[in-house]
C-alpha cells in the first residue's frame, strides 16, 4: 500500500475555496500541473470534496482546508462530501471498537458530531476477516457489512453474502467489489453509469453480467460514469462520455477542435469533411452514454493497477507507475499544464520527468491527487 512507502502526495486542478492543492502560493483557483502537497506534513490519505479537502495523517490525525476548516487526533480514515464529513476514530484502548463519527462540514470538528456509533473490526465479524475488506478505506466500513452514505439513512446495510472488498459511490450510483472480483452497482442508471446495457435504475446491488468470470481488483465510481480494473490490468470503461471521460469519441470536444483549428470550411465558405466523419461522410460514431462495460486499452500496451473517478474526469495508475488522465480538463484536473479536456487517455509527464513513479491516485469532482515515490527508492 501506498500509506506504507516514504514518498510525495501532488495535487492539481480546481482549488477556488483555498482547499489543500500544491504549494498553496497565493490565491488560485487551479493548478494545471502537480505540485507537492502539505510541505512537512506526513500523508497517508486524502478525500477531497467538492470544496474542501480533508488530509489524513499516518499519525492519526485529519486536517480540513478549503471551505470547511479545522483538524482533529486519533482518527484512522476520513471521507468528505459536501453534506457530510464523516470520521473513523481508532478506539479508547487495545481490543476497543472504532468509532464511527458524522460531522456538518462547517462545524471545524468542534462541538458534538452530527451523529456517532460504535464499528464492529473486521477480526469480531463472523467472516469478516475472510472477506478481504481494505480495513479504514472509507465509506465502506471495517467488517464489510455496512457503508457510509451522504443521504439518510447514513449508516446502510450490506448483504453478507456480497463479501465486500470496496465500495465506491458517485452522485447517483454505487459500485461494490466482491470478494471473489465480482462488480455490483445500484442507484440511479440514467446515464448508464450501472453497466447493465440500460438507463433504469436498481434498488438493490445487481452484479454485472458483462463481467462474469472476469475478476477484478478496483472499481472507481464518477459523478455519473464507472471504470474497474481486472486483476490482469485491463481496463473496463460505462457511463456518461459527456467530457470524454471514458476515452470514447464525444461530439463536444470534437466540435472543440473543429472550432480551434477552423476545420470544417473551406475559404468560400462550403463545409470540408472532417476527418472524425465516417465513409459517404456519415456521422462519426460519438458515445454520449455508454450503457455496458467497454474493453479501454492505454497507449504503449501499458496494464493498469488502479483508477480514480472525478465527477468528469478519470486518472488510471499503471503497473510501471505511470499516470495517464482524460476526460474534463477545465480547472487543470488532468494535470497536462492545461485547461484542455480530452477524449483518450493521455500520460502525465511530470512524473515521467521528475523521475517518479506513481503509485496511487485519488479524484475529487474537480481535482486529482498522486501519491508518488523517487524511482528506486520503492
């Protein structure tokens, strides 16, 4: 795991209510390319909402910045969203439970929490320590059995027999992987971010049988789009393309190009055929909702280890330690020195020419964090 190597955490993209995001020199509202984050402040996680962040220490504490402020001590993990930050603290003693706490955003961690409970460790679960849970990795809670959710009722329910590995939630949806790497998603379907090959909704986890006996070992939930790696490094893309952040075709950034390069008239003014256009000069084939899972293949035949969702954006760490991003790229959330969005994956060369290697990657709605170390040092 990433928490356990000496290394870096970067960030860059939108940072407009002074959230933790670089240096932190002067008064931005974006980064467009790494810089290093919390100078002397020793990472071991970050959640980041959609205005404000939270940093959890390795030594158990959890600092806020950007429109909720403020820092507490003995917490295992944290887990923002606009409406609730929720906190794991570590038990009073030895064989203690954790305790699970709920917190408005802007109340600085001062005073009492929204709402507290105990949390059964993964050990006092009947199988709980078969399941292969990531223990702390919020909002799926230690024991597997319940997870955390930003709408009542906050502490929801998971059916034992779905072993759960991780859990990821975007603005409508959730994703589930089970323990023998099987996907589940629920909630709204709309823009086909469920992957069942419709736009209707589902109450309960449903498995997708698209990737039936294909194991995986990450899901990533977006605002309204998913992304899974296989445990062999492919890479399975669904959902809303609006930005082009499932590397697929979008007419919007198409139309973008077209416009920028002046493509499309000749000097008096008649229509030229663009290269994006089929044969007989029929549409190109642009995705705007992809409903099932989509086969994505990175440049150079690189495999993938891990992706991280945005609300538009996708960030993907490969098995070389390389970053690729895609997808909206307005406030600089893919890292490029850019504004610019894209409609395939494109590799962050920072790290390439800083002589370091990636190891994990971790979006907000509009920003990316990277936790990287000095090649050879790992």
């Amino acid at each position: 795991m990433a928490e356990e190597q000496p290394g870096a955490w970067f960030g860059f993209g939108f940072c407009g209510f002074g959230q933790a995001l670089g240096s932190g020199r002067g008064r931005r509202r974006q980064v467009h390319s790494p810089e290093p984050l919390g100078a002397g402040v020793d990472i071991g996680r970050v959640s980041a909402s959609w205005s404000y962040t939270a940093l959890v220490t390795r030594g158990g504490h959890v600092q806020l910045s950007g429109s909720a402020s403020g820092a507490a001590g003995g917490c295992r993990d944290a887990w923002a969203s606009e409406g609730l930050l929720v906190v794991l603290r570590a038990g009073p003693g030895p064989g203690s439970r954790a305790l699970l706490q709920a917190w408005a955003p802007g109340s600085a961690l001062h005073g009492e929490p929204l709402w507290a409970q105990d949390v059964v460790s993964e050990a006092e679960g009947e199988d709980g320590a078969d399941c292969g849970a990531q223990a702390g990795t919020l909002p799926l809670l230690p024991g597997a059995r319940t997870y955390v959710s930003p709408q009542p009722p906050f502490c929801r329910a998971l059916a034992p027999e779905l072993r759960a590995r991780r859990l990821e939630l975007g603005a409508e949806h959730a994703l589930l992987l089970g323990g023998a790497g099987q996907v589940f998603s629920w909630g709204g379907g709309r823009h086909g971010q469920l992957g069942h090959g419709t736009l209707e909704a589902e109450l309960e986890p449903r498995m997708l049988e698209a990737l039936q006996g294909l194991p995986m070992a990450e899901v990533a939930a977006g605002g309204w789009h998913s992304v899974c790696v296989s445990e062999t490094g492919d890479i399975y893309v669904w959902g809303w393309n609006e930005s082009g952040q499932l590397a697929l075709p979008t007419r919007s950034l198409a139309e973008d190009r077209r416009t920028a390069t002046g493509e499309g008239l000749k000097e008096d003014g008649a229509e030229v055929r663009s290269a994006a256009e089929g044969e007989e000069g029929a549409p190109a084939p642009f995705i705007a909702i992809q409903p099932f899972p989509a086969l994505l293949d990175l440049p150079r035949g690189a495999d993938a280890v891990q992706a991280s969702c945005g609300s538009r954006h996708t960030a993907v760490v490969t098995r070389t330690g390389e970053l690729y991003t895609w997808g909206w790229g307005k406030y600089g959330q893919l890292g490029h020195k850019d504004a610019a969005s894209l409609d395939r994956p494109w590799r962050v060369e920072y790290f390439v020419d800083k002589q370091l290697q990636v190891k994990a990657v971790t979006c907000g709605p509009w920003n990316t964090y990277v936790f990287a170390v000095e090649k050879g040092k790992h």
